[in-house]
C-alpha cells in the first residue's frame, strides 16, 4: 500500500475516533470526515482550545461576553449616555473556525508553550459608544468614498508608433478598425502590445 493511501487511511480513523467521541450522527461523521481529508478541516477542536477560546459567562454590570480570546464570538454592549448598557450584537470568529484559522492556532499553542493556557485578565466585550463610532465612521468616509470612485476596468489598448502613443481607443473593435484604415497589421502590431 502507498504511502498516499496509509496517511489517508490514518486521517479516516483519526477523524472516525474524533467524532465517536463527540457523538456525532452517522451523516455528520460522514461530513466531518470529508472535511477533514478533503479540505484539511478539523471539526472538533480539544476541549482545551475550546476553553481558552470560548467566552464563560457574562459580565453582571454590562451584560457583554466575559472570559476567552477577543476575537472569539461574543456578545457585545454599548456604553449609553445615561450610564446604561445596550446589546450591541453577537459578533466574532466562532470555535471551530478559529481552530482551524493558523494565526489563532499558532496564538494557542504559544500560550501552551508558556504555561499560559488562561488569560491573566478576562477580556469584557465593550463596543465604543454610538457618538465615537460615528466620528471613526466619518474619519473613515473620505477614504471609502475614494476608493469607489476608482476605476477598476482594464485599460484602453493603446497604439504606440516609433515610440509616441498615437492612438487610445475606448474599446477593441475601433481600436482594430483603426489599425486597418490606418494601413497597420493588426496582427503584428498586437504581438507587441501586452494581453488584455
């Protein structure tokens, strides 16, 4: 037997044994395991990843997420102006993606190397209040407004004769036309011109 087909047999029983021990149905250990040889997809993540990604309650004065990585998926509160927190939204990376996202991977297994595997303070999900995302959102808007003006289209061909740009045209055909009625071969001149 090849190489090829020992590692796959060892990835099938690798995932067989993950998803035994999560319980998964028959049809989603068939899923999970086409994920995982196929697309290289871990669907079960240790419990230790889980831990250390995963958010464990809710803070009692805001409501937000409270515990895990930054990043993970959260729930989120606002600050108001009478001193009050609102719900912000459910946003952020869910667990079985970040484990399988390599900078988060790589985040984890740093912290395990350090002896590090829970955070020395809980992170509290606190978004900034309305009024400053509507100044950062407005800071932001020139630049948004100028890059959709931009255009992204691929440049008009150009002729260039003895060196001097004699002609840029709109589109392909006229520019085709051109060249004929001008006495030009097309097809010489467009081995110097670069692919559309």
């Amino acid at each position: 037997m090849g190489e090829g087909m020992a590692g796959r047999l060892k990835l099938i029983a690798q995932i067989m044994e993950l998803c035994k021990e999560a319980g998964c149905d028959e049809q989603t250990a068939k899923l999970h395991r086409d994920q995982f040889i196929k697309k290289r997809w871990h669907p079960h993540p240790p419990k230790s990843f889980v831990q250390w990604w995963e958010p464990y309650g809710f803070d009692e004065k805001t409501g937000a997420s409270k515990g895990g990585h930054p990043a993970a998926y959260r729930s989120w509160a606002r600050p108001e102006p009478d001193g009050t927190y609102a719900h912000d939204g459910w946003y952020g990376t869910k667990t079985t993606a970040a484990w399988n996202i390599k900078e988060f991977f790589e985040e984890y297994r740093e912290c395990l190397s350090l002896g590090a595997a829970q955070r020395a303070r809980d992170f509290i999900s606190i978004s900034a209040t309305t009024k400053r995302q509507k100044e950062f959102w407005a800071k932001l808007k020139p630049t948004i407004d100028r890059i959709g003006k931009q255009s992204w289209t691929r440049p008009s061909p150009v002729v260039i004769w003895n060196d001097e740009k004699v002609l840029e045209t709109e589109d392909f055909k006229t520019h085709i036309k051109w060249l004929e009625a001008h006495g030009f071969n097309p097809a010489i001149i467009h081995k110097k011109l670069p692919e559309p």
